[in-house]
C-alpha cells in the first residue's frame, strides 16, 4: 500500500492496484482513483507549473474546478489530450500522463525564471511593454505572445475517436446528484415524471460522498445513498447519468450534456464513442450543483500541498488518502474544522486550526481540543515556506485591525477554506438575474428566465438537511409545475455538520502588500496586487479589471478566482460588490472537446453531399468534382494525360461540333399549380407570363424587393395552371422559400401552391449540332422536329420509354434538350444516351465547360456575374422586364434614384489586347493605370476563361458606365506589375446571331 | 433495393421499395373531394394519418397532405384527381421518385432515430406522421406501430442519412 493511503477508508477498491505513469514515472494507485488521488496516495502534490510564472503548482480541488492539476494524457496514438483535469481523470492499467508549461523538468523548470521578474509581469504587461517599436510587432512580439498564449500542447494528429450525439426529451432534468439533486430526482421520479438525474463524477452522491459520518433516515450516509440510488434505478421513468457534464444551458430548457463514455476504460470496444453529446429538452430544470470552496489569498498562497480543506476530506473519506500528515488548517468557515476533525481521526497530527474569524462556535473549539488540536482564532495568514512542497505556514493574531508577530508553523499541507461561492453558471447561461447577499456576501439566484429550480448550496444553503429538504421541495415544485399534484419528501439528518463562515478580501499582512505574492487567480496566475493595480490605473468595472488582469479568463472560467477578484476590486474602488459587477458565465461550463460538439460530422459525414442519380456513372468515368451548394458536380471528365484546360478545351469542342451530355440534375425544380398561377408568376418574376403559350417556355428572372438580381431560370408552362419552374441549384432552397413567403404573408388570397419537385426528376442536357439526331430515335409521344418544336418549348412525352418532360432550350448556344426523367430513371437514360451517342463522338462535359459555353453567350451566372448589388438593366438583360406588366417584386425599387442614376457598374465583355491572356476572376480595373495610388477601382471581372471555339480569351465584368464605355482600353493588373489592357465589348462573344440554334 | 442496410437484435435499418407519393395542396373545405378522388378520407389534423389498404394520407400541414399508393396506381390517381380539378382547385404532384423511405424497427428504433432527430418521438402517435429534421436533412417520419418507424427523406440526403444511422447502429451494437 502507497505510503498516503489509509486502510479501510474511502470509496476505492484498495484490493485492485492499477498502475499508471505520470511524467514517465510508474505509479501506483487503486480501481476509483484519480490521477489526482493517485498521486496524492503516493505523497506527490506537485502537479504542474503556473502559465505565467512558472510557478510549482499542486492540486487545490477534487473537482472539475481544478485551476492547477492540468495533466496531458495519451490514451493510443492521436488521441492525446492536454489540460485534462488530473482531479476528474480516472486512472486505469497504461494510462500515460504528463505535467505541462515546464522545461526540462517538473521540479527544474528554467521557465521559472518568469516568477524571479514578476515585479516585470504587472497586470496590464503585454499592453504597456508590446507597445514600441511598432516594426517589433510582426518579428518579436506577435510570436513571442503566440508562443506564451495557452496552456499545453495541441494535438497534431488526426483523432482516431469517434464522437456520438443524441436528443433527449424529460420531464425533470436535475443537474447534480448530491443531497438536493438526489432528494430532487426522488420527488419527481415517485410522482411519475420522466426523470434525468446527472453528475459530472464517476460516482454519484456528490457531498455525501465525502462526509459519511452523518445519518440520514437512520441510516449511515452511504447506505442512505445506496438505497436512494437503487430506488432511481427501479423507477422506469428515471434516468441516471454518471460521468455527464451539462456544459450549457440554452433557451427554453435546452440543456447541453456531455458524456464522457470511454477515458475511463483500459480497453474501449472500438464501436464505442469516446464522448456523447445530448441535447435535452426538460420541461423543467433542477440545478443542484452545490457551492464551490474559496480559497485565501495571502503570500505563498499557491505553494504546493496547500489546497481546499473540502478537497482534502474528500480525498480522505472518498478516496481513502491522507494529503499530509501534519496539516494546517486555514478557514474562515466552520466547515473546515471538520474536516480537520476527519483528518485527524484517520490518523493525522493536525498541526493547529487557524481561524480568521475573531470568534468560532464553541462548540468547534471543543472539538478540536478533544482531539488535542491546536486552535489559533483572529489570525491572518502571512506567508508560506517551501518551494516544490509547503513546509510551514506563517500566522499572526490580528488584534483591532493590527497584525501581531508572526509565528511559523511546520506542516506538510494546508487545508484552506474562504467560504462556499454558490455554483451559478448554469443559472448565468440562462441570463436569469443574480442578487447580492449583503450578509453572506455571495450571489444567489434572482429573476429566472426559465422553468428552472435551483436547490441546496446553490442558492446558498448549508448542511446536508437543508440540502435534502430544499431539493425534495424543489423536485416537487417541478412536477407541480408540471401540473401534477404530489406531496414532499422529508429527512431525518442526524450528525449533520451545519455551519457557517465569512468571506473575505487579501487577507492582512504585517509585511509589504506590495511585494506579496497572493493569488487570486491559480490558473491565470493573477495577484491581489495586479487587481489593487488595475483598480489604480482606472479600471472601474469588474468587466475591465477582468480583462486588464485576466483574472477569471482561464479554462476554469474563475470558478475559484471571480468571487475573490471582486471582493479585492470592491474593496480597492470603495464599493460595495454590485456596484463592481459580476462578470458573465458563459458555456461550456467546463472545457469540451471539439469532438463533442462536432459529433458525427466528420470524414464523410462532416457536411451533407448531396449526389445526382448520374453521380456513379460521372465518378466510374474519371470525373473531377467541384462542390456547388450542397452537391458535388461533375466539373470535367480528364482523359489520361489531361489537365483541367485540356479536358475543358475538348469538352467544349466537342460540344460545339457535334453533341455533348452534361448532367443537369441539380438545378432546382418547382412546380407552381393552382387557377391564380398565372397571376402569381406575373407577380413574382420581371417577365410577362399571360401570353406565355401551354407548351412554351420563358427565361425568368426574380428580383428581391431591393430590384437587384435574385434568381433566374427557364420556366415551361405545361397547362393552363401549372409552371415548370427551374431555379439555379444553390438557389433552389431559397427560391422555394422566397415564393411561399410572399404566398403566405402577402397574397394569401392566390389559389396557387407551390411544390419543390427538385429531386423528383433527373435532367439531363444534350447540346449540340447532332442533339435531336441523338436524341430523336429515344422519343415518343413527341414531334421534335425543328418545324414542331421550336427553341423555348416543352412536351410531355416519353423518352427511352421513361416518362419526360423533354424542355428545346439552351445554355450553350447550341441546339439544346434538356431531358427531365423521374429520378430512378435518370442514370438508365443517361446510359441509353451514352451508348447511342457513339456514333456521334458524343461527349459528356462538366460544369466548368458549362460555364465556358454559356459565357461565350453572354449568359449570366446568377452569384458569379451578380452579388446582390445587380439589376436586370445593370446586366443588360432589361429585356426580361415585363414593361407593360402593373407590378413584380422588385418593380418599383428599378425606379429608385440611384438605380437610375448613371455611372452603375455594368456587365460588358473584356477582351484582352493579348489574345492568350487568360484574367483573373475578381481583378479590379482602372481607367488610367499612371493615376495616383490609391487608385480608383471602377469595376472587377466576374468570368474568364479560354475559349476554344474563338480560339482566345473572354471575360466579363462589371464596369462603371460600363455600356458607354464600347471599345475602350482599361486596365488591370498583370503579373509582371506590368497592367494588362483589355478592351470594352458586347458579352455575346460567339454567334450573335443565334445562328447555331437554327440546326434542322 | 431492400435488402436490410444494417440490423442488430435492438433495430434494424432497412431501405424500403418505392410507392406512389403525391403531394397534395388544397383549401381544407374541399376535403371531400379529394377524399372521393382518392377514396380514402383524409385527416384534418396536422401530424394524424389515416390508412386503407396500401392508400394511406397524412395531414402534414393546414392545406398539405402526403398520400402513398401502391406503385400500380400512381398514373389512375392522377387522373381521378385531373377530373375535379376543373371544379375543385388543388395540386397534385407526384414526388414518387423525390424521397427514398427507410424502415426503422425494433424495440431501440426510437432512440436510434433520437440521433439525429430532435422531436420528441413519445409524443408522436402511431399512424401518425411529422415533417421534421435527421441531422442536416428535411424528412418526414411516420410512425407505424410503436417500435416501427419510416423515414422519408429527399433521395440526394439518403447517404448521409444513412451512414449516420449506420454508424449509430453499431454504437447500439457495442452497448452504447
């Protein structure tokens, strides 16, 4: 047995050993220890070293509040951890843990040099020094402060772990299972309600766990806990989680859990993830969370093996570990003394009580005397002796405000207790109102904002009766909230360890407050005095001395430092505490792996892909694939040898002499059905629908209110009240949305619906001198001929025996179909297409030839030629405004002044002087390139690309004044700062005419 | 096409064969005429399902309604409802081929799908159907018995749909 460990004591398995390492050293604990009781077991405090200073730091807490114990684990390759909490870790047979923030090692770190410059590292340091030079910033400052910032090491590997999430549903949630948690889950668990019960521990019981002396029921504490726990578990409507943390509470009742499901185990199965995230919606909430021990601050305060007199019982009743043998007891709290009382009744030589009060219950000193303990009551702490372990605490009376003469006393731990700080953060995510407690001199609980009920020591009560009967009463108003009547659970507590305590600023010293060391915040490494100073450099509100200081910005979120840090900064401004403020909790309530909340998205479920019924064939033909919205488009097919240029170069060759198929499947459908869906169509695009023949189709174009560009597409009228509308594929979602607003809000008077058929059908386009040769033999039911079908129709018919609704329109210039098939049948289409397409040399292309063939059109790509600043006249398609049509979204916003106004950016081609320059997509333009800088940008290009078939390349742009300027010569820049000039065209670079669609 | 995509004794996951889906709009107050067009009266209240045979309707909105049919029948619906529409405005459209339907069924079936699926599925009835969420895709869920469950979801989702509910399955395997 380790030398620390008490026999017969706590809550561990002391006849399983389970060895671990720490730093490279085996240690070795037992099955339900933590790193950190394991450590201790073996009389190890030192833990790691501070952020700033470097400073030696030991465990102070047996909690996830921990600001010192930060530990990296290594559970298997990429699946380290850093600033785990060693008080929180369990330790299991192999784990491997190390120490952070020291070179080269714990107990020699060179880094410690910081802690001899302190008078150097005041608050407010890296805004006074990092100041001058300013050339400094980039070279010196901006990497020595990126080197310093953080604590540990991230991980560089990919993490092999997977992460899990789920949705949960309950009547009573209750966050905490300590007395009022578990006397809250009772109530509500008897009267019916579904229940979840959660703790952050392994283990459930919370304060019972470490006080097991008391009864409860007449039962001893932990056989009370035994049986409540067991009752839960019989109760099918009661849910326990162990292990769980609720990292946020969000609006109405949403509840952020985190489970931790496998850093426990030696051998996880590998289907098992390693965290659960829960999203819980309780009707109502508990909060049970208990109160948070307050450290002292005094000189040497953080000096390894002083730690929270709670911590230190627990360590001992639940773990069955001395943290010293000799200790001090430092508190201004009566519950401090018993846990000098438990202390020495398992076997340690309690050095002496020191109590900062002027007066204690008698009864405590009487206590204390029974068991031969010193008591020193009116005393101050002045100082602690010991580097890497403290060896003696210095005392003084303080009489009437003065500080008497010191005395040392030797010890190997002190226990500190300043007060309970009620847990609220969960209540402070909900942004309900705190109130001060000017007597107790803690913030409790005021205005909730949501059906939540807060019990025990978080609203400020002490002693596990208080406790049992606050949360039984609180289990009960929920399920009175909840509209259910049932009585309330009461608690026969007998040994109960009642008690009370102040709180209090830096405590007196009879030495140079100025040069003490006394912190108030471990993990930050902030002082007393960095607070009196921020205070002095006209810091008023806590919101600012938190900052100038970063007191309470650590990963603890100033669970130990906030309460301390205010009372400093009241005392320094003259104020009492509210006036001061309280900074905001905020989630997660303690760090929370990114796997958590990413869950299963990753690899290749991290985001939607959303794939066409063609996307097999396209990927088993070597096609690359460019995201757009949420799909994945074929882009090009490269054959062997070919980049992106080439592929796209024979693809749009190809097209042009003779077919080409390309997978259209993902513009966005919409089927608008209705008597009034004329009317609507008028309404809502610029275009004139009434005369639109059954049978014909029209190019769209939808505004937003503001008249700028919203959408396009080809529309086909299929009956009297019934439009085919296609929108442009990211736009789909939007679209759809957009209509059924206006349907809904605006003219709910329509009979007219609308319908998203995106995904029903499969569209595929073939363009081409031979696309009705190709694609005539396929249909039926459909005269396609260029005499019967004109550009810019529509017919229902079948194709390759599949149901279609065959669109005449184009995107390329070239004769043009587009084939929608129900979806099943998209692929079979496309093969029949493919197959027969042979004889043709037929040609599948991909987006960007696409994009390459509309553009040498002039036809706009709504999101790449528009930004949302564009109108129809801006892009010189006016022509798709119905002029005689009374009104259209966006109709009287093309009337505004500045819409009229001259000088709008204009889309217009560029052609560069040299014919093989290719320009950059988003290339600002000037007009004189020998102006001033900074010069005036009139305009940026939208498209570019080589175009084969002119055999040069193309732009378009938008440009001030864009249309006026026909011919000019402007500029933009080139790569060898020399500025290329490109000259003012038409955007219908290829066949102006539309000679090409005329193919019989 | 059916073949179980993954099973274990808690739940199995298996993809269904398509039927004949329409999307129904219409004013409420001419229910009846839909009603006759497809001869199965329709539920009034968004989220209640009605079922005859292989015709089942579910109310999924104030004026929408999902209805199935055996595959054989879609192109008779059409025309049952082509003929009133003259008299009685609506609109009908066929979304067989937009969604893909998976089955969920066993006694985990309900908290598998509580990965992915924020509504509280204990207060959905069965017969019943929701439009709602699976993770990042839009699906409506409809509710058979009280361990069995279908998920209709936009074909180009399904994978992802899918590979979430596979890999959630085995953590359902591993006890977790």
């Amino acid at each position: 047995m380790t030398k620390y460990r008490v026999k017969g004591k706590g809550r561990v398995n002391h006849a399983k050993p389970v060895s671990f390492t720490f730093d490279g050293d085996r240690f070795e604990g037992v099955e339900g220890d933590t790193v950190a009781s394991a450590l201790l077991a073996n009389g190890v405090h030192l833990m790691g070293r501070s952020f700033k200073y470097h400073r030696p730091r030991g465990v102070v807490t047996a909690g996830s509040e921990e600001p010192n114990a930060l530990i990296g684990t290594t559970r298997g390759k990429g699946q380290f951890e850093p600033n785990t909490r060693a008080t929180m870790q369990e330790i299991y047979p192999g784990l491997k843990t190390e120490s952070q923030n020291k070179w080269p090692s714990l107990a020699f770190d060179l880094g410690a040099i910081n802690d001899r410059l302190y008078m150097l590292f005041s608050a407010g340091f890296y805004y006074k020094t990092f100041m001058w030079p300013r050339s400094f910033w980039d070279s010196v400052y901006e990497p020595f402060i990126r080197k310093a910032a953080g604590l540990g090491k991230a991980p560089s590997e990919v993490d092999p772990d997977s992460y899990a999430s789920r949705y949960l549903h309950c009547d009573v949630l209750v966050v905490g299972s300590g007395p009022s948690g578990i006397a809250a889950a009772l109530s509500a668990g008897r009267a019916g309600s579904k229940v979840v019960l959660l703790d952050e521990h392994a283990e459930m019981g919370g304060t019972l766990l470490s006080e097991p002396s008391i009864t409860i029921d007449g039962k001893e504490a932990w056989d009370w806990l035994e049986a409540a726990l067991a009752e839960l578990d019989n109760l099918p409507n009661v849910t326990r989680m162990t292990r769980t943390t609720a990292m946020g509470y969000y609006h109405q009742n949403m509840i952020g859990l985190v489970q931790k499901l496998t850093d426990h185990l030696a051998d996880a199965p590998t289907a098992a993830p390693r965290e659960r995230m829960w999203r819980v919606r309780a009707q109502e909430v508990v909060l049970a969370q208990g109160a948070i021990e307050r450290p002292m601050v005094f000189h040497g305060n953080d000096t390894p093996g002083i730690m929270m007199a709670g911590a230190a019982q627990t360590f001992l009743n639940r773990f069955g570990v001395l943290v010293g043998e000799n200790p001090v007891v430092l508190t201004s709290h009566d519950s401090a003394w018993y846990s000098a009382f438990d202390m020495a009744d398992a076997g340690a030589n309690v050095v002496a009580i020191v109590d900062t009060r002027p007066e204690v219950p008698a009864a405590l000193v009487q206590q204390a005397m029974k068991r031969g303990i010193d008591t020193l009551v009116g005393h101050t702490a002045t100082g602690a002796k010991g580097r890497l372990r403290v060896k003696a605490l210095r005392v003084n009376p303080v009489r009437h405000g003065k500080v008497g003469p010191a005395q040392m006393l030797n010890c190997d731990a002190v226990l500190v207790c300043g007060g309970w700080t009620p847990s609220l953060h969960l209540f402070s995510h909900t942004k309900g109102s705190l109130h001060w407690d000017p007597e107790a001199k803690v913030y409790l609980p005021g205005h909730k904002t949501e059906n939540v009920h807060i019990a025990g020591a978080g609203r400020g009560l002490w002693g596990i009766a208080a406790a049992l009967e606050d949360g039984a009463k609180a289990g009960t108003d929920a399920v009175k909230a909840l509209g259910r009547m049932t009585g309330t659970a009461t608690y026969e507590v007998s040994n109960d360890r009642a008690g009370t305590g102040i709180t209090q600023k830096e405590l007196p010293t009879d030495r140079s407050a100025g040069k003490a060391k006394a912190f108030v915040d471990f993990q930050n490494d902030v002082t007393a005095k960095d607070i009196r100073l921020a205070v002095r450099e006209g810091m008023k509100s806590i919101e600012h001395v938190k900052r100038y200081t970063t007191n309470g910005m650590a990963t603890d979120q100033g669970k130990l430092s906030n309460m301390n840090g205010l009372t400093i900064a009241s005392d320094a401004l003259g104020k009492e505490a509210p006036q001061v403020g309280l900074t905001t909790f905020r989630p997660p309530y303690t760090p929370t792996t990114f796997g958590a909340f990413a869950g299963y998205h990753k690899g290749k479920h991290f985001e939607v892909t959303r794939r066409t019924p063609i996307d097999s064939w396209a990927e088993e033909h070597g096609a690359a694939f460019e995201p757009v919205a949420l799909w994945r488009r074929a882009w090009y097919f490269p054959q062997a040898g070919e980049d992106m240029h080439k592929a796209v170069a024979r693809e749009c060759k190809a097209t042009r002499e003779s077919v080409g198929i390309f997978d259209a499947s993902t513009l966005g459908k919409i089927e608008v059905s209705g008597p009034d869906a004329t009317e609507f169509m008028n309404r809502m695009y610029t275009n004139p629908w009434t005369k639109l023949g059954v049978g014909r189709a029209r190019y769209g174009l939808l505004l937003g209110e503001d008249g700028f560009i919203r959408d396009d597409g080809v529309i086909g009228r299929m009956r009297d009240d019934l439009f085919h509308v296609t929108t442009t594929t990211g736009g789909a979602a939007r679209v759809l949305n957009m209509m059924e607003d206006y349907l809904q809000t605006e003219w709910p008077d329509l009979k007219v619906w609308l319908t998203s058929t995106t995904e029903e059908w499969a569209t595929i386009a073939l363009n081409g001198p031979n696309a009705r040769k190709l694609l005539a033999p396929f249909v039926e039911g459909a005269d396609i001929s260029a005499e019967a079908m004109q550009h810019m129709s529509v017919v229902e018919c079948t194709v390759g025996g599949f149901p279609a609704r065959l669109f005449r329109i184009s995107f390329t210039g070239e004769l043009g179909f587009e084939i929608n098939v129900p979806a099943r049948h998209g692929k079979a289409l496309w093969e029949k297409l493919w197959a027969a397409g042979q004889q043709y040399d037929i040609c599948p292309y991909g987006t960007e030839t696409m994009h390459v063939l509309r553009a040498e059109k002039g036809f706009i790509i709504v999101g790449q030629d528009t930004d949302g600043t564009v109108t129809p006249l801006d892009a010189g398609i006016g022509w798709a405004i119905g002029k005689k049509k009374p009104d259209f979204v966006g109709k009287r916003s093309l009337e505004r002044p500045d819409i009229v106004a001259p000088g709008r950016k204009q889309l217009v081609g560029l052609l560069t002087d040299d014919p093989k320059t290719v320009l950059t997509e988003g290339a600002q333009i000037v007009d004189d390139p020998n102006q001033p800088k900074p010069m005036k940008m009139i305009g940026h290009v939208t498209s570019s690309y080589w175009s084969e078939a002119l055999g040069r390349s193309i732009a378009m742009a938008v440009v001030e004044g864009g249309f006026d300027r026909m011919d000019q010569t402007l500029y933009l820049p080139g790569e060898s700062g020399k500025p290329i000039t490109a000259k003012v065209t038409s955007t219908m670079f290829y066949d102006p005419a539309g000679d090409r669609l005329k193919v019989e | 096409m059916n073949a179980p995509v993954t099973s274990f004794d808690a739940v199995s996951v298996t993809l269904l064969p398509p039927v004949a889906r329409f999307n129904l709009r219409i004013d409420p107050k001419d229910l009846s005429a839909a009603a006759s067009a497809f001869g199965l009266t329709l539920p009034t209240k968004i989220g209640e399902g009605a079922q005859n045979g292989d015709r089942a309707a579910y109310c999924m909105g104030p004026d929408e309604w999902l209805l199935h049919a055996a595959e054989s029948d879609q192109q008779a619906i059409v025309s049952a409802f082509d003929k009133v529409r003259a008299t009685t405005p609506h609109s009908l459209v066929v979304i067989s081929d937009r969604e893909l339907t998976l089955s969920i069924k066993g006694p985990a079936a309900a908290e598998l799908l509580s990965v992915g699926c924020p509504i509280d599925l204990s207060r959905l009835p069965i017969g019943g159907a929701k439009r709602t969420v699976f993770d990042y895709a839009q699906v409506v869920l409809i509710r058979d018995a009280e361990e069995a469950f279908r998920l209709e979801v936009w074909r180009s989702y399904m994978p992802h749909v899918q590979g979430i509910l596979e890999i959630a399955t085995r953590e359902f395997a591993a006890g977790y």
